[in-house]
C-alpha cells in the first residue's frame, strides 16, 4: 500500500478544498493518506474517514524529522510555498505541486489583465496529481461533523431558514452589518447568524426575537456545520464557512467584495451542480485588490461590499428558494 503525504497549512477553506484529493486518493489509490496541517486546523478534518493520521505541529521544523520516519512513497503539496517546499526537499521523495499561479493572480490584480484559467482550483488540484492516474469521482467537497444532540434543542424550524455567515479572514470579503439587517428586516424567514468569537458583537446587534438568532462564537466549527445543514440558504461571502457549505450541499448565495470569482475559488458542487450564485459588483476598476482581501478597502470607499442592492439579494434568494 502507497503512503502519501499531503501538505496544506491553513486555512478552513483552503483545507475543505482539499478534501477531493483526500477522497479519491483514498479510494482510487487505495493510500494510505496522512495529513499535514497547523496544530488549530485540525478540527477541520479529524472526522474525515479518508485520512488515516492528522499530523499537526506547532513548529513544522520540530516536526521533520517524525515526518521522515513515517517513508513516504508521494507528496502532495496543496500549500506551494517555501516552507512545504522545505517539507519536501527534506524528505526526498517524489513530491506532486499544486501551481499556485501566482503570476497570474498578480496581473490581474495589479494591472487589470485577466490570464486566469477558466477552472476551479479544484479541478487545478487534480491536475497536479493527474500522472498519479487519479480522476476527480463528481463527489464534490467534504465536510464530515458529529451531530449535538442538544445544540438545537427548542429551536423547531416554522419557516425557511436562511443562514448568513459575518466573519471572514480579511474585512475587505466581510458583508457589511447595515446589509445583513436589511436582509434580515424584509425578507420573511427565519435567521442564522454564523461566525467567529470575533463576530459574537456583531451578531447580538442584529437579534430579533424568534426570527434572527445569533450563534456566532457560540458553537464550534462542527457545530456551524451542524447549523448549515438544517437551513435551506447559506448567505456567505469568500470565506471558509462559503466552502463548508459547498460540500454539505446547501443553495448558496455568494457576497463578492475585493476578491473575485476568477480566482478559482467560488463554491465547488457535487456532480458540477450550480445551486449558487456569485452576486458581485462589476465594473470597478479596483476590484480585486488583493487575491486574499485586506483589513481595510484600500481606497476607503469599500463599493465592492456597499454598492450591493438588497433587492438584487432579494431576487437571488427568491431563486434559490423558488420563489416561496
């Protein structure tokens, strides 16, 4: 049996985009699979049946060493970077690289001239692996989470229930507070607030009684996942919740800001299904900025999140939901 390595440091969403390779790794190399990922993304995959070992490290140079013990026959880098790059030259083994395209990202970003591919990294991830022989299955992304029995107990779902995730990774992908509550305010549904501890504040402005209800840093990764399942629309922007949703399945509404969609990373569905939708500002010269986001719009006006119109949120999710 083949032992295979594969390496992605961070983060949530990167790492649920993995989950493809670790699927058909499993199943059409018959590997053995172990993973190598920070210490605090762990959770992200320890439900996962397709892996066999987690490694986690706190110092990935503490780390080598075990890692050379474990004789690795491949290496899959999803990460790309010199510190995996490192990993690999350590181990000496035959190492397959996902092309990170940067230069291109650059171009784009920095002078405007789109030399993307049309193709999801997904389906970028497979490329890198494809002299393994290994064919991406159509089964989509991965999300595997232990259901709490207790978690949503006296919360019987009445209506729709629409999720909207408010944290993100860099404030310039975040969806404004003022659009959420118009959301919430006119739309008739039942909410879910999902995000971080950072976004627990946030959330508690935006409670209505018996209609909006904030979890956010009230539940674990799992648990969000768990909250995910049960709505029927998850309200997300480019961020890590966006992913764990594309592999539960669930219609999504994607909130574009500074990032954009050519960077490959728009929700992935099973069987290539599009049960969502990429709603984004176009036109604007300064869009993207940054192909991760920023902790402030760089031109202080932030169109690429506030020139969004509620009634086109309105129309998308009267679409997703059809109509009702």
């Amino acid at each position: 049996m083949a032992k295979v390595l594969i390496i992605r440091f961070s983060s949530i969403g990167d790492i649920v985009l993995c989950t493809s390779i670790i699927r058909c790794m499993k199943q059409q190399l018959g590997a053995e699979v172990h993973f190598l990922t920070k210490s605090r993304f762990k959770g992200v995959l320890e439900q996962n049946p397709y892996i066999d070992q987690i490694i986690a490290f706190e110092d990935l140079d503490h780390s080598l060493e075990s890692l050379k013990s474990n004789a690795y026959d491949y290496i899959v880098d999803l990460h790309s970077n010199l510190r995996s790059s490192k990993v690999c030259k350590t181990l000496g083994v035959q190492a397959f690289k996902l092309d990170k395209i940067n230069i291109a990202k650059w171009m784009l970003v920095n002078i405007g001239l789109n030399r993307l591919p049309n193709k999801h990294i997904v389906d970028r991830k497979f490329d890198a692996i494809q002299s393994l022989g290994i064919e991406y299955d159509g089964e989509g992304l991965d999300y595997f989470f232990e259901a709490d029995t207790d978690l949503l107990k006296g919360f019987e779902k009445r209506k729709r229930r629409i999720g909207i995730v408010l944290g993100a990774a860099h404030y310039t992908k975040r969806i404004p507070l003022d659009l959420v509550k118009q959301i919430t305010e006119v739309y008739d549904a039942e909410f879910f607030l999902l995000g971080g501890p950072a976004e627990k504040d946030l959330g508690e402005e935006l409670i209505v009684e018996d209609k909006v209800y904030n979890w956010c840093g009230k539940t674990s990764l799992q648990g969000s996942a768990q909250l995910m399942d049960t709505c029927d629309l998850i309200i997300s922007s480019d961020t890590g919740l966006m992913h764990i949703a594309a592999a539960l399945d669930k219609r999504i509404i994607t909130i574009w800001g500074s990032t954009v969609p050519a960077f490959g990373m728009y929700p992935f569905m099973k069987n290539g299904g599009n049960k969502y939708i990429n709603q984004q500002i176009n036109g604007l010269h300064c869009r993207p900025c940054s192909k991760i986001g920023h902790k402030q719009c760089p031109k202080g006006h932030f169109a690429c999140m506030r020139n969004h119109k509620i009634e086109e949120i309105l129309e998308n999710i009267n679409i997703q939901l059809g109509g009702e």
